[in-house]
C-alpha cells in the first residue's frame, strides 16, 4: 500500500489505498488467516499477508506500507505482509527478526491513539501520529512529499472522503490514485481502497475495487 490518510477522533478513521502490480494475485477483504481468528484483511496470494487489516472484536487496525532504505538478504528475506496482522492480534509492533524484513511503515490504530513504526532496514523508531488529519506516504510522514501537499488538505477539509477516491487514474508523481506502464510492459496502478472506522460502539470497514478504473487514465 502507498497510500494512508487517518483521521484522528471518534470514529477513528484510516483509508488505505493500495497501488500494486496488476498481475500480481490478491483477493478481497475476509477472515483468511485461521492463526489470527476474526482479523479481516484483502490477502495478497503472492506473500500471504496483508496491507491492511482490522480486527474489530479488538477495536484496532492495522496498515502497511512499503519504505526507503537498506533492503533484506535476498537468502533470508520475508514477505511484509505478516506485519499487519500480528500488530493487529497483539496491540503492538511485531517482536520479529526486522533484519528479514526490507524497510517499511507500520500503522497501528485503537482508541487510544495511532502509532507509526518505521523501519528503514537499519534502525526501527517510533512516534504518534497527530491529533487532526495525517498522510502517511512511502517516505513516512512526510510533509514535503508531492501526493501529501496535492491531497491532504483536501481530505483534512472533507467531511466525506468517499467523492475523494472517484478520480481517474494517473502517471502524474502527486496523483492519488496512480496507474503507470513499467519498461517490460507490465502496469503498475492503485488496485483498491479500503477504509477502516473505529468507534467505542462499532467497528466497520468498506472496500473498493479499482480494478475495473484502472484502464481510464487522466
């Protein structure tokens, strides 16, 4: 996923919109992982995991981003995908090996508030998210990244973020919903959009295939 915008409050709000290869395999949202009962997330087949899960017994979500930095021995690398869903069971960052891991961003969200873990392949760190309307981008919180200063301030504005996700894809660097054809032809794009509400009395999440969008190019 490349893309995360939280709200802070009640509800607690997260959208994630995930960009990916488009032949690289996935499924929708569900209760794939019988190893972290009623933890729901779209699964990547490829890897297993997630980029985005939400456990609503627990009233808490996770995201996750790929990083900048040192990447992983290819002979011991893992797929990222894991992270999401353990930080999503347990409450916390994963007590794994982070050496196996390339570099990342972590979100974890309850009620008491929104954290970011950032790994960069040497150095793992921590901090809270803001009070208000945050972007979180492959480089982290990054104020000064273009998609951050073309689209926050509309959704820091926007009571509804829904209309906010009906644009056509674009090759534009700030474009919020990209679609890009790579040299070998392949197309890298924004596969879907799911946002997670947290609430004291109600946890919900909604999905939206892009998929069928992804051929419109603005």
């Amino acid at each position: 996923m490349c893309t995360l915008i939280v709200r802070t409050g009640e509800p607690l709000t997260l959208m994630g919109v995930r960009d990916e290869l488009t032949d690289r395999p996935w499924e929708a949202p569900g209760e794939h992982w019988p190893e972290h009962p009623g933890v729901i997330g779209g699964r990547d087949l490829k890897g297993g995991g997630t980029w985005m899960a939400v456990s609503p017994s627990a009233c808490r979500a996770a995201a996750l981003l790929n990083g900048h930095g040192t990447m992983a021995p290819e002979t011991t690398r893992v797929s990222r995908g894991d992270l999401a869903l353990i930080a999503v069971s347990t409450g916390d960052v994963p007590d794994v090996d982070l050496t196996r891991y390339d570099p990342f961003h972590l979100v974890l969200a309850d009620l008491s508030g929104v954290r970011l873990f950032s790994w960069d392949g040497d150095r793992l760190t921590a901090s809270a998210l803001p009070d208000g309307t945050s972007m979180v981008v492959n480089t982290g919180l990054d104020p000064d990244a273009g998609r951050v200063r073309a689209h926050l301030p509309r959704f820091a504005s926007a009571p509804d973020w829904a209309e906010l996700i009906t644009g056509a894809h674009s090759d534009r660097p700030d474009a919020l919903l990209v679609r890009n054809t790579l040299p070998d032809g392949r197309v890298y794009a924004s596969l879907s959009v799911m946002r997670v509400t947290l609430a004291q009395d109600d946890t919900a999440y909604e999905f939206t295939d892009l998929t069928a969008r992804i051929g419109s190019k603005a």
